[in-house]
C-alpha cells in the first residue's frame, strides 16, 4: 500500500529558503501568507492563509505547481523559492 505524506511549511520571511527546499517532498504543500490579495481572501474564508501551492519531483528534479489566474503553471522550485525573496 502506498502512503501519500503531505507536508504543511509555513513560509515566513525569517526562514532559509535553501532549508525550505531541503525539506520539500514529493507531494509537498506550501501554505503561504499574506500577498497582493490577502485581505479579501482572509474576509472570505476566515483564514490568514491565503495561497497555496504543491511539489511534485518529475525525473527526481522538485517543481512546484500553483494556479495564478488564467492558469496553472510548471516552476523549479529554486526558480519559485527565488521569486519569493
């Protein structure tokens, strides 16, 4: 039987990005705070997390996969881990 782990990180901006890609697995979620629309995400569902986003490896490279209106799009996660500094 195959267990499917999910692991929650809550990204703030104290922590070492380079520990956060360590710790990532293959079905890693990436909870994320604040942002350009948190106030109206946080009205909405009562809750201070306001985007989400998961890892999947694809040939033992991590990518990260996010939907940002029109679409869902394909990162390395050391490209997206870059965009958040």
């Amino acid at each position: 039987m195959t267990r499917f782990l999910t692991l929650a990180l809550w990204l703030i901006p104290c922590m070492a990005y380079a520990d956060a890609a360590a710790d990532l697995r293959d079905g890693s979620v990436i909870f994320w705070r604040g942002g350009p629309f948190a106030r109206p995400i946080s009205n909405q569902t009562g809750s201070d997390i306001t985007h989400s986003a998961i890892v999947l490896y694809h040939a033992g490279t991590p990518w990260v996969y996010e939907a940002l209106p029109p679409c869902v799009r394909k990162v390395p996660i050391g490209k997206y881990l870059e965009q958040l500094k």
